[in-house]
C-alpha cells in the first residue's frame, strides 16, 4: 500500500536527471594575454588603451565611406543568409522543446462497408431446387402446385463510425532530449555570433574595396600626368634630334619610356571599374548601378592619428568568431549527454479514448465509449555496442570543438597582433615617402627655376617633373595600403558588428 506513494517523488526525482557531462565554460586558452595590459606589438603603432569605437569607419573622414558601409549592412545577401541560418536555428530549438511535452492525433472515420457472403450466395439455388422436389412429391403443401422462390443475397452491406483522440508522451527521465535542447540553443547563440561576425566581414571588405577605388582613381589621375610630361619630354627629344643635339637612340628611349607609361593606364582603369562593381554587389546592387555615385574623385580616406585598441582580454571578449567557437564547444558537450542518455531505458505513456458504432445516433452513446492507458517501457538491452561507440564520437566531436575554439583564439590574437605590426610599420614607411615627395618637390622647383633662369634645359625641368609624380605615386600606394592596414587591424579587432538578439528576428513566413 505504501509503494504508489512513493511513485510521484520517484518520478520527480528521475525527470530532474540529466546524465552526460555539464558544460562548465570554455578553457583558459591564453593566460598570458588575457593578463597582459597591452598587446605585445603595440609600441610599433601609435595606439593607446581606449575602447575603440564599434563603427571605425565613422573615424575616417569620408561620408561616402560610411554611407557604402552602411548600405551594405543593410542590404548585403550574405548578411541575409547568415541571419536565415539563425532562423532555422532558432526553429530547431522549438522544434526539440516540442518534444518534452505529448503528441497527440485525433481521427474521424465514417465507413461504408460491401462484405460477400461467400458460400450462403448459392444456398437459395439448393433450397429453390428442394422445394421443387417437394411439391411434385406432395402437391397438397402448395395450393396451385408452384412453390415460393427464396432468395438469399450474396453480400452484406455494414456501416462504421469512429470518433477517437490518442496521445503518447516520451518521459526525458535521463535528460536525452534536454540534452538536445541544450545544444540547439548554443548552436543557436553561435549562428547569431556569426550573423555578427559576418558584420566584421563585410564592413571590413567595403572599406578595403572603398580603398582600393579611390587608390586606383588617384594613381590613374597621377599616371596620366606622368604619360603627359613624358609625351612632352619625348617632343623636346624629337626637336633637339633635328637640331643636331639628340641623337635617335635619345628618341627610342624616351618614346620607349612614354609608351610603357601608356600601358600603366588601361590596367588602372579596368581596377577603377571592378573595384566600383566589387561595392555594388557588396551592398546588394546590380553592377554598374553605383557608377554614378562612385565616378567623382574623391581624397583617399586615412586613419586617424591614434588609434584606440583597448587589451587583449577586451579582444576576446569582443570578437565573434571567438564567441561563436566558444557556443559551438557548449553544443558538442551537450551532444554527449544525448548520446549517454540511450544508454538508459526509455519510458512513455500511451493513451487512447474513442467512439465507434455502426450506426450514427448511437456513436456518442456511452456503450459506444472505449479507453485505453498504459505505460510502455523500452530498452535497448543488445546493440552490440553502436551506443558507445555514438559516445565515443561524440566526446571525439567535443575535442575537436575545443581544438577548434583554442586555435580561434589563438588566430584572433595572432591577427590582432600582426595588425598592430603592418600597420605600425607601413605607417613609418608613408612618412618617409612623404618625406621624399618634399625633397622631389623641393628638386622640381629648383629645376624650373633653373629653367626660367636659363641655366637648365626645358628636358631637366620635365625630367625633374616626372621624378616628382613618380614619386607621388609611390606615396599614394603607401598612403592607401595604410588606410588598408588600418581596416584589417579593425577587423582583427572584431570591431565593426551590432548585436544579434535571435529572439528579436522577424519570423520567416509561415505557409
């Protein structure tokens, strides 16, 4: 009498069981790092300890960047994708929470049933035949001498009505589907990490390609100079080779310089049309729908003075990639719980209630009621082993998870710190051609001046010009590759997203 007492505790207490091993938190990857005040190359850039701003692109001085960036955030396909595969995540985590609670089916049957009767079909044939027999042999038992004819049909014609309602709930007494619940909510929070990385991503390739279009329109505009004073130079040659000071090959070579200098620019413009079509597809536009807006010139956007980086613990706490990593490894940890928990029985509880009758007046008659409730245990007691070796892949899956989230930290900060260095020191070499182009102006002005005072030939004067804008050139490229080394430190710096709340997503249609 006591032991159904003891049943409901007892469930309880098996319902609040989840086998498998608890996720207690990513490992300590980088101890040093995550200590450290600063990042180990930050002395060869000029940064400080600040926390960088989200949006860096703000800090570069040029509207069209940011407005690029933005319509790319805004419209870009593969944003669009990354935030549907958050969808489908978050869908999966309803669809496994379902799965706590019973499924039930309801069914309506109306039927109408033609049954042969088999051999009774041919029994009127043998009673018609022993009634004739009978009335020839006594004709008194049938006034008029003919017998009746009996017929017995041949099929029975039944009806069936059914009303029913069943249910079957699986009871999760040892965690298995809290388990897998479990996981699709962390992979869930790492879709939504990668919806914010691909932010990173994408921010970091408009501003790059942005870049690369007005480094090419500048270098462009500085060639075209370049071919024009050559094709001066070459005139001048061509005059002193008729008045006896030139000779031919002093002609072959400057026409030989003039033309390799033309060939600089049909390059230069197919980079200037691909780097506008590369901003049209990243912001969700049609080629060539942005060349209008792209075409006018504009000054190469630079970064600002100092730069703020914040510390290495900042990073990774910022990056998502390393957040992403990190819900991937809570996942595969809870895949293992699944996979221990079929290691258990598995107990679920059947019911059934129903109305059935042949007839329809009497179908919700209580005579017509059936019901059914049982508890049904299953155990998988001989798989030879295929449950195990489930365990045993997935705690394989687990590590490789964790190998995969150490090596993401490690890359992050590896990117972060390379940044720090190519930035650091492509910024020391701009000075130093900035430097040159003061000396190679300084030499211009000389050299015209000389020119206007008789002492130089107009040929030195267009030589030094030429010397200048190559000069210039050079300067440009390092300016721009500044400006992209700048962008690729902020990408390393996972820098660049907004938060993605899964939660807060528009729900896909629902057909």
């Amino acid at each position: 009498m006591r032991r159904p007492a003891l049943l409901p505790p007892l469930l309880s207490l098996l319902a609040a069981c989840t086998v498998g091993p608890d996720y207690k938190g990513p490992p300590d990857v980088a101890p040093w790092s995550e200590a450290a005040g600063q990042f180990r190359r930050a002395a060869s850039a000029p940064v400080d300890a600040a926390t960088p701003p989200a949006r860096w692109w703000d800090g570069m001085g040029d509207p069209e960047l940011v407005h690029l960036v933005d319509l790319a955030l805004a419209a870009s396909p593969t944003l669009k994708a990354a935030q549907a595969r958050v969808l489908e995540a978050r869908a999966l985590v309803a669809q496994q929470r379902a799965a706590l609670f019973p499924q039930g089916n309801a069914t309506a049957l109306a039927a109408k049933a033609r049954i042969p009767t088999g051999a009774l079909s041919t029994a009127d044939n043998q009673i018609n035949a022993a009634l004739a027999r009978e009335a020839i042999t006594n004709p008194s038992l049938f006034p008029g001498g003919t017998p009746p004819r009996v017929d017995i049909p041949n099929h029975v014609t039944t009806e069936l009505y059914n009303l029913g309602f069943d249910a079957r709930w699986e009871l999760d007494l040892f965690g298995g589907t809290r388990r897998e619940i479990e996981a699709a909510a962390a992979q869930t929070d790492a879709a939504a990490a990668q919806v914010e990385d691909a932010q990173v991503q994408l921010a970091a390739e408009v501003g790059q390609a942005y870049v690369g279009l007005r480094d090419a329109q500048h270098r462009l505009d500085l060639t075209r100079a370049s071919a024009a004073a050559e094709h001066r130079m070459l005139d001048l040659t061509v005059d002193k080779r008729r008045l006896g000071t030139a000779t031919d090959a002093d002609v072959a070579r400057m026409e030989t310089q003039a033309r390799q200098t033309d060939a600089q620019i049909p390059p230069l413009e197919g980079q200037v049309e691909q780097a506008m079509d590369q901003l049209a597809l990243l912001a969700g536009q049609e080629p060539g729908t942005m060349d209008a807006e792209l075409t006018p010139i504009r000054p190469l956007p630079l970064p600002p003075t100092v730069v703020p980086v914040a510390d290495p613990a900042a990073l990774l706490r910022r990056r998502p990639d390393i957040r992403a990593a990190e819900r991937q490894l809570a996942a595969s940890n809870a895949e293992i719980g699944h996979a221990v928990a079929q290691l258990f029985p598995n107990v679920s509880l059947f019911g059934s209630i129903g109305f059935g009758s042949n007839k329809v007046d009497t179908l919700l008659r209580s005579s017509s009621l059936s019901m059914i409730g049982a508890p049904m245990l299953s155990w998988n007691v001989l798989d030879w082993g295929r449950v195990r070796a489930q365990i045993r892949q997935a705690s394989a899956a687990n590590q490789e998870s964790l190998a995969q989230y150490q090596n993401t930290v490690l890359q992050a900060l590896q990117d972060a710190e390379s940044g720090l260095s190519r930035y650091g020191h492509q910024r020391a070499a701009t000075f130093q051609l900035a430097g040159a182009l003061d000396v190679a102006t300084r030499a211009q002005r000389l050299a015209d001046a000389r020119y206007r005072g008789g002492t130089a030939t107009a040929l030195e004067a267009l030589d030094a010009e030429r010397q200048r804008l190559q000069v210039e050139q050079s300067l440009a490229q390092a300016q721009a590759q500044t400006s992209d080394d700048y962008i690729a430190l902020q990408k390393s710096l996972g820098l660049g997203w907004q938060p993605v709340d899964p939660a807060q997503l528009p729900d896909p249609p629902d057909y």
